[in-house]
C-alpha cells in the first residue's frame, strides 16, 4: 500500500511504481535522505505535456533581433494579468524595444508586481533559486510547468544523439551536488513512466560509510543521465565510479572545455553544458557539432530570446549584450523582456543546422569559481548561499577570496531588512576555517547593475 503521504506528494504513484521507489529508498547503500519530494502531477496535466513535445517540433525559430509574431500574440493574451503586464501593454506591444525591461532585483524588491493575480494558487510550488550566480529568489511554479520542462531535456538528448528510455523501475537520472548541505530525495516522475530519480550529494557526511558508500549506491543505480555542476563533475572524477551514463549535463556556473573533456574522457558519453535559470527553465544547451565548439543553441521551447543593450534595445549578431526573456509555460510568473544578468552575443544557426535555432556565444555571467577553506578543501557557493538566507535579508552580494586566503563580503541589505553580522562572521569562520574574514554592509546600489557573487583573485 502506498503511504498517504507519498501519493500526496504523487498523485499517479502506482503500487508498482512504489515497490520500486520504495526499494530505492531503503537501498543498502542509500545516503542519508533529508526530503520527501514528489512531481505532484495529476492526469490532467499528461495532454498539456503531450502538447509541449508536439509543439517543440512544429516551432519556427526566429531571430533574437525580430520578435516573432508568436512572443507578440502571447504578450497580448498575458496583458491584464499583473501591474507589470499592464503597464507594458500600454505601448500596445507596437515597438517591442520600448516595453520597459523586468529584472531579478525587481523580482525580489516588488513580487507583487509580476505575479498574475488571476491564477488559482492552490497547485503553486515555490522554489528558492539557489543564488549561485546572483541574488536567491523565491520563483513560484506549477507541476505542469515543471513536468513540461522534461521534454527540453529530451529535445537536448535527441540532438546530442542519445537515447532515452526511461523506464518504471529504473534509474533514469541522479542529480548530483557536492556541498556541505543541501537536499538529498529520491522521487519518481509520472511523465517517464515513473521512471526513478535521485539527488545524491558527493560529501562524507551524507553517507555513513563515507564516499565509498556513494560510489556503490552509484554503480547499483546505474543512472542514465546525470544532472550536476561543475564542482560536483569534479568530485565524480575524484571518486571515479564504475557507472555508464548515456549522457551528462552540468548548469548552474560555466563548464570549462578541460572539465567537459575529462569527464567525456572518462564516461565515454556527451557532456552537455545546459544554460538555465530557475525561474525560466533551461534557455539553451551546447550544440553537439565541433566547428561550433563553446555555442549554445537556443532550445525550441516557449520563451523568446534577446540580446539587448544597456537601454533595453535589441542588438544585432555579433554583439556583446545582456541575454532577455519572454514567454514561458509558468502560469504564476509570465516573463515579458526579463534580464537575465548573463551576457553573450548570438548568431543565426549555420545554413543546413540540423538545430536551427539561434546560436549563443560568448556567455558572460556563470563563470565558476574555486573557493576553499583553511584546509584546502572546496566550499561550495550554495553551502555560503545557505549560510547568508539564513542570517541576511539581502538584494546582492559579493565574496571575493584573495591570492592569500583571506575572505571579504560586500552584502547590500533589503531596504529596512536585518543583516545578523555577527551569525553571519560565525558561518563564514565555519566554512572557511581560520582564514582571515571582513564583512561589509551597505546599502543597496541603485544602478541596476549585477555584483558577480563569487570571485577568486590571484
């Protein structure tokens, strides 16, 4: 019988889907589990799925300098639901370049603003972007929203060449981490024939047998597709387990062309560079073909794509400017021209593309950084990501580490919002060890500007 509590949390969990979950759950080698989660997908929500796949393969692409005539229907349908969206409408979408931009700070400053007020909230989920690359926002979503996202990284496994077979009782993909603390859960997702998934984290103490303990829980599971980020491959190479994926995608900060190869190398299979917000879903993937090595391809999805300059204006190819989004399937949060805070140039898809959507290239803004303690060892932007929710209500930041260890933060406070600098010195003294720390807080800048949160000098 499934347990009242793990059918809330999947609506569609069969009994046989269970017996297979459950058994993932009390593996011998199974880390310690912090979180029960589920896709909360109803039977409602399979046709809309369904038709998010179909509609990928029917997409025309588009240029990021011309917004095609289907960004410019759906802004129309989306006109009353929000202050944002009304004030926008104004223009009467007529000149697309002058609707007024939407940001991440604004996001955080004023939610009210953006979120529509004529959705019913009962399916909402809410999750917290990690902050990796910018300041943490809570983005609501909805199960279908999240269940369509899957059919982006069919698309982007279909055009690296892989076959996905998700299957009920397998391991379809491990999303890995490897930080001090975050959430661990196995699931299963009613969308691949609930297919089962796991996020593990590379850190001893998640397992208590230790890491040896994740490498045999890791070669049981046999996953055909890990999810990870760069620091996380990097602690895979270390731990080498004897595993066959199909594939292997990393996001969050930039994957560096040694990283892809090693782990290539060593795993035999494509290692995909995903490019994607929480609040948006993925943007873009690296394109499989050598002579476009270090581009990204638009994914055929829903959201429309520009590159624009510091007032708001589509630039043309070639052009170094800020990476804007419209569009998207999130019913509580429609984006219309939303900075992303990454930067690139794009360009039109070679002549005979097998993917012919635009190209991105040159991405600014994820760049990675290796952070470490007194000992040497990793610390990891969400384990510093964590420490600062928990002690600082903040709009940005910026952490920068020197040629001698020694650490320095730059907080802006939410206006009237508490910083606990003293919690806070305790927490950095922790992860960093006995480093030599200096806190700073101010008040927020009003240039719009992102901090780059992360920094290593020297």
């Amino acid at each position: 019988m499934i347990p009242p509590d793990r059918q809330h949390l999947s609506p569609l969990l069969t009994p046989a889907a269970w017996d297979a979950l459950r058994g993932l759950i009390q593996d011998q080698d199974a880390p310690r589990w912090t979180h029960q989660l589920g896709d909360r997908v109803q039977a409602e929500d399979l046709p809309f799925v369904a038709a998010f796949r179909a509609s990928m393969a029917q997409r025309a692409t588009w240029r990021p300098d011309q917004p095609p005539p289907w960004i410019l229907n759906w802004a129309k349908t989306q006109q009353h639901r929000c202050e944002h969206l009304r004030d926008a409408s104004r223009s009467d979408f007529v000149d697309w370049s002058s609707i007024p931009t939407m940001s991440r700070a604004e996001l955080i400053r004023r939610p009210e603003r953006y979120i529509v007020e004529d959705e019913p909230f009962e399916r909402m989920m809410v999750y917290e972007t990690t902050g990796t690359t910018g300041p943490p926002l809570p983005a609501p979503s909805h199960p279908r929203t999240q269940a369509q996202a899957h059919a982006l990284l069919e698309h982007t496994l279909r055009q690296h060449g892989v076959t996905f077979t998700p299957r009920q009782g397998e391991v379809a993909v491990i999303t890995l981490a490897a930080q001090r603390a975050t959430w661990t859960f196995p699931t299963a997702f009613s969308v691949w024939d609930h297919a089962l998934l796991a996020k593990v984290n590379l850190h001893p103490e998640d397992w208590s047998g230790g890491l040896d303990q994740a490498r045999r829980f890791l070669e049981r599971a046999q996953p055909q597709v890990l999810t990870t980020n760069p620091v996380a491959l990097t602690e895979l190479l270390r731990l080498d387990p004897n595993i066959h994926p199909k594939a292997i995608t990393s996001t969050a900060t930039a994957l560096s062309p040694a990283l892809r190869d090693a782990v290539r190398d060593r795993y035999g299979c494509p290692v995909i560079d995903w490019y994607s917000c929480t609040e948006t879903s993925a943007i873009a993937y690296s394109s499989p073909v050598a002579s476009e090595d270090g581009a990204l391809i638009c994914l055929p999805s829903d959201l429309f794509v520009e590159v624009i300059d510091a007032a708001g204006r589509p630039l043309p190819a070639g052009e170094l400017g800020e990476l804007c989004v419209s569009g998207g399937r999130n019913p509580y949060l429609p984006f219309l021209r939303y900075r992303t805070g990454d930067h690139a140039r794009w360009a039109p898809a070679p002549e005979g593309a097998a993917d012919p959507f635009p190209r991105l290239w040159d991405l600014q803004g994820r760049a990675g950084v290796d952070l470490r303690d007194a000992l040497g060892r990793p610390v990891g932007p969400v384990d510093l990501q964590n420490l600062l929710r928990r002690v600082a209500a903040f709009v940005q930041h910026e952490l920068v580490q020197r040629a001698d260890g020694s650490v320095h933060l730059t907080i802006e406070r939410m206006p009237a919002g508490h910083v606990n600098e003293d919690a806070l010195r305790a927490g950095l003294n922790q992860l960093f060890g006995d480093l030599p720390i200096t806190v700073a807080v101010i008040d927020p800048r009003d240039d719009g500007q992102k901090r780059v949160p992360w920094r290593r000098e020297g």
